[in-house]
C-alpha cells in the first residue's frame, strides 16, 4: 500500500484570532498547515506551537503586491511540497468615515484596504488556481464579511474590499470548478 501524502493547508493572517482558530482546526484535523503572517511574529510562533501535529511551517510576508503575494504562496509549496488548501483570511481594517476625514486620510484607507483584503486574495487566489489545477485540484476558502451585505460607513473601503472578495470567489468558482478546483466564500459575523 502505498502512503498518502498529507493534506496541506496555507492560512493568511493566521498569527491570530480568526485565522489562528482556522489554522488550528485544520491541523487537528491531521493537515499540515503555513502559517501565514505579515508583521506579528511573537503572536505567529505561538500559532505555531499550539498546533498538533508536525511539518508545520510559518510564512512571513506581505500580500498586497502581486510579486509578495506569489512568493508567499511559493515559500508555502516549498516548505509543505504542495497546497491543498488556502485560506484567505488577512485582512486590515481602518476608520475613514467619508464625512470626517481629509482626502489624503481617504486615498490611504482604500489603498491598504484594496491591497490586502482584495487584490492580496486575487494574487494568492491566481497563484492556488494555477498549483492546484496542476496537482489535480484544490480548495480556496475566502473570507469575506458581513460588512459586504449591510454596508461599512465609517469604513467604505472595508464593505467594498469584502463585496469584491465575494465577486472573485463567484466567478473563480465557476472558472475552476471543472478542474477540481471548489472556490468557497465565508461571510461570518463580528468576531
């Protein structure tokens, strides 16, 4: 008989709350799972060291760029020899209500908030569909929010960011679903 090779799992922003819980799921579930951080690394080693298991990996990286991101997703398929799983659960966060605050303070908020809530999920969301149609199929869980249904109004960019996680899950669903690939998205409420 011959040995099955261990299910794997990439976690973004797993060095904590929500992600760290999604992170310890997988592993108690016999995955070996990445643990993906991008500034926390106290709080990401004791991710690590609550999991059971072994061949757990952590991965350092910002996702907000397209050459961040697919290097993350690399550093993960290196350490584990393949991805199975991804979990797109980094977010960030920040107060920009439309009516109090400057223009510079407003470019900011949707810039960071764009880049890592959304276009760091299409990057790494680019990087799975393509490693994962190669080893025959694959999961994307995106973690999206309730703020994309009723609305964000002292953070605008934060509802746009998440309603747009929900559109790229849809339609990479749809693309992908023949190749084994099952694009899911979660909207769970505050946590």
């Amino acid at each position: 008989m011959t040995k099955q090779a261990t299910a794997t799992a990439l976690v973004t922003g797993a060095s904590r709350g929500l992600g760290r819980a999604i992170a310890q799921a997988f592993a108690a579930a016999g995955y070996t799972t990445a643990i993906h951080f991008a500034n926390n690394k106290d709080a990401a080693q004791r991710t690590l060291q609550s999991l059971p298991g072994e061949g757990h990996t952590l991965i350092q990286s910002p996702i907000d760029s397209a050459e961040a991101a697919c290097d993350a997703f690399a550093a993960a398929e290196e350490a584990m020899g393949k991805v199975d799983v991804l979990v797109n659960n980094a977010g960030v966060y920040f107060d920009h209500p439309p009516l109090n605050c400057t223009i510079e303070q407003w470019s900011e908020a949707w810039t960071k908030t764009i880049g890592v809530n959304l276009m760091g999920p299409a990057y790494l969301c680019h990087a799975a569909v393509n490693h994962m149609q190669r080893i025959g199929g694959g999961s994307i869980i995106n973690i999206s929010s309730r703020g994309a249904y009723r609305g964000e109004p002292e953070a605008p960019a934060y509802g746009a960011s998440k309603a747009g996680l929900n559109s790229l899950s849809q339609s990479l669903a749809l693309a992908c679903a023949k190749d084994n690939i099952y694009v899911y998205g979660i909207a769970p409420g505050w946590i």
